[in-house]
C-alpha cells in the first residue's frame, strides 16, 4: 500500500513539473543603453576611470551593446550555416574595433588591466561550456 501511495505522489510530481517550471517569470533583455551603462559602471569601478574616460567609454560601449544587438538579430534570423559564419566574422570584426577603440581612450595600465580582465573572462568561459585546451599540459624538467 506504502509502495502504491508513493508511486502515486511520485507521478504527481513529475507531472506538476513542468507546469511549474512555466509559471516562472520571463527573463527580461536589457537594452542597448542599460548594457552600456552596467559596462561602463564595471569598467570605471575596476579601471579608476576619470570623468572624460567614463564619458568616452560610455559612448564605445554603447555603440558596440547596439551593434551587437543588430547582429545577434540577423544571426538568428539567418538558418543556413554560411550565413552563420559570416556572420561569426563580422563579430570578430567588431570586437576587435571594440579593443582598438578602448585601447586609444584608456591609459596603458587601464588597457593592460581590462585585457587581463577579459582573458580571465574567455578562460573560465571555456572551462564553462567544456573547451579549452584538452591538449595534456607540456612537462618541464627541472635539474
């Protein structure tokens, strides 16, 4: 009687699952400008930006966080693969006058920081989805 009572509330609960799962709120996207301003917060807390610097790094960010957001469009309107890796390439390109760009406004010192900021970011990013290096680690001998 245990066992049937039990399997009873056991299907119940699997059942109810999904429903619940349901019921949670949607996730709401921030904006271009919300994106830029959270970033250039980050930014200026972590790098000590001045005033100017916050200003012009506000701008990159925001120009980048609309680009971005016109290309993850078109991206998932596209279906077919080639579409896909180009537009793969257009994001490469834009991150690299993302880097170029940061790189004329912040000091070197605030380049270097952000940059080591950022590898951090990619390293734990491929730990995370499972990449990264799966080559074994080169061994050094030591006398």
């Amino acid at each position: 009687m245990k066992k049937r009572i039990f399997a009873v509330l056991a299907a119940c609960c699997l059942l109810a699952a999904p429903a619940l799962h349901a019921q949670r709120p949607a996730h709401r996207q921030r904006t271009a400008e919300e994106m830029a301003k959270y970033r250039t917060e980050r930014m200026a807390e972590q790098l000590k930006l001045d005033d100017v610097q916050q200003q012009q790094i506000y701008r990159i960010n925001l120009d980048f966080a609309q680009q971005m957001r016109r290309l993850h469009a078109e991206r998932r309107a596209a279906s077919d693969t080639t579409a896909r890796t180009a537009d793969r390439e257009r994001m490469q390109e834009l991150y690299a006058s993302y880097d170029a760009q940061l790189k004329k406004n912040l000091s070197r010192d605030q380049y270097r920081q952000w940059s080591e900021q950022q590898e951090r970011y990619r390293q734990g990013m491929r730990h995370r989805r499972g990449g990264g290096d799966r080559r074994p680690a080169a061994r050094t001998e030591r006398r």
